[in-house]
C-alpha cells in the first residue's frame, strides 16, 4: 500500500507557500492506519524499548497504538501547563521565538530505553527538545519515529547520532 | 484489575479545590493501558460503529488504538485553526467564556454511525459540543466513551438521550 496516497496535501496551510500534509485522511481510512502501525511495529519489534513517549498532540495519534503492540508503557511529552505532577522543561526554537515542552519528572526510570513518536518530523526542534526531555529525567533514546518526513527541511541534521525512521517523505 | 489503582490523585491542580486525576500513572503502566482498551473494546465490539472521533487531546490517546481494534476510521475533533480543510465549529461554555471545537466537514459520510472518545466526562459541555459536530456533518451518534467519569458532575445530564460508557467513576 502506498500511504502517500491517502495523505492529503493542502497548499497555503497554516500560511501561504506552505503545503500542509494532512494525516486526517489516512486516519479516518482503516486499512491505512493499520498500515501505519503495522509498518511501525515492524520496524521496531525486535528492539529493546521500555517506553513510547508522544509529543502533543498528534504523536499520542501514533504512540498510544505503538505502545499497546510492543507492551510498553506511554508517555505524555506535553505544551507547559497541562501535566499535573512535577515537570521538567525544555525550550525549543521556532521560525519566530520560543516555545516550551514538559515531561513528568517521574514519567522514566534511569536507563530506560525510550522511542519518541511524532506524526511529522520537519526542522527538528521539537524532536530534539523531546529527546533532551527524556534525557533529563533519565532516559536513554532508542530512536525517533514519524508517519511523515519532510527532507528538504533536514530536520535530521539536527538529530544527528539518533536513530530516525520516517514512513512517507517529501 | 482495579484500574483506580492506576489512577493518581492530585489535590489543587489546575486550581485550589480541585483534585485532578492524572491518568499519566495509568498510561505508564503497560498492563493498565492494555486492560483500559481491551474494556472499552468489549463494550463495544457488538455495535454497529462506522467512525471513532477522539477530542484533542487527551481523546486522541484511547481512540486510535479503539479504532485500529474495532477496525474504524479514526476522525479528529480539533481546538480552533488547528484542521487545514474546511471546518465546522461549535461554541460551548466553558465555567468563565466559552471555547470552540472543530471537525473537517468532509470528516463523516451522513449516516455513519459514530463513537466519541475522551479521557474524562466532567460537566459534558466539550462532550455534548463533539456530537453537535458530528450530527452537524451529517453523522449519528452511537455513543460516548470515557475512562473516567466524575459522577458528581453530572455531565450525564447535559447527555441526555446519548449511551455514555465510563470505566472508573468517582
């Protein structure tokens, strides 16, 4: 099956020149979200994670699903403010500013091998902030996962020395 | 399993008086997360269900994985600018205001039966909000989904006429 196929592209979102890829279509396609899991399980069965941890919100779309495949445990990486027990924080940069992820102190035990899932990987710079987030309370990163990959942005430069595995590229 | 056990408790958040219930405990552990979907697909793995809407974003956690074992679609219903086709919206009121939720008109063929999903029933205001979209798009409700439900709310009312099914009650 080509997923490709079931994204569809919107020109000029969120702002012009930009052209959104939009999972909505492949979600609400049963055959093709279960393509996307079974691709991703695929990759990752016969590795050693402990934990999923979803970047909000579209990563929890994905991690939840991959997460229940490989008996591990999920976690939140979440915008500041919503998680209620003790937080650590990262800043990240945007085109224009800054912004902020958070993760429960106590969501990871040292040593634990953790895969960050994301529904897009673009510049980077929410992926590496998710990956210093896990790093910080403790955990080791196994890889980085996403539905979709926009190469021309080589968001992968940023992740240097991590493992990356992207299902659909533009 | 007593999935209260999985469930923490945490007094005063977002504000004074309010114990928050922190599903974050639950989703860690692999055990708790897999008995949470597999009631809510026994709950319903004899309906007639076409499409499984989760609500960003703590919905979105409990229904993918719901949809991939029921075999459904998987629709999005978004916070304000977040879905890039055309939309419908719902205003509904919030304690002080009021927010607004989103869907892709072209989410749902009319007809269709439909299943809401989120973490948490409290007043019903976001709830009874996510199925005015549905039905405004052209879908029925089959019913709605929680993991939990805080009885004392009574968001039920605000439901009336709708299948409400909750796992943990408090």
């Amino acid at each position: 099956m080509d997923l490709s196929q079931a994204i569809r592209s919107i020109p000029d979102f969120p702002k012009k020149g930009i052209i959104f890829r939009d999972i909505t279509t492949l979600l609400k396609d049963p055959e093709a979200l279960k393509e996307t899991m079974n691709r991703l399980a695929l990759h990752y069965k016969d590795e050693k994670i402990d934990r999923i941890v979803g970047i909000e919100s579209r990563g929890f779309i994905f991690g939840t699903p991959l997460a229940l495949e490989l008996g591990c445990g999920f976690i939140l990486i979440r915008k500041p403010g919503k998680l209620p027990a003790e937080v650590v924080s990262q800043e990240y940069e945007l085109e224009y500013g800054t912004d902020k992820l958070e993760i429960h102190k106590d969501a990871i035990e040292t040593g634990e091998r953790v895969l960050i899932v994301d529904d897009l990987l673009a510049t980077g710079g929410t992926a590496e902030a998710a990956c210093s987030l896990v790093e910080k309370v403790g955990g080791e990163i196994a890889g980085c996962a996403f539905v979709i990959e926009l190469d021309f942005l080589e968001g992968r430069k940023k992740l240097t020395g991590r493992d990356i595995f992207s299902i659909v590229h533009y």
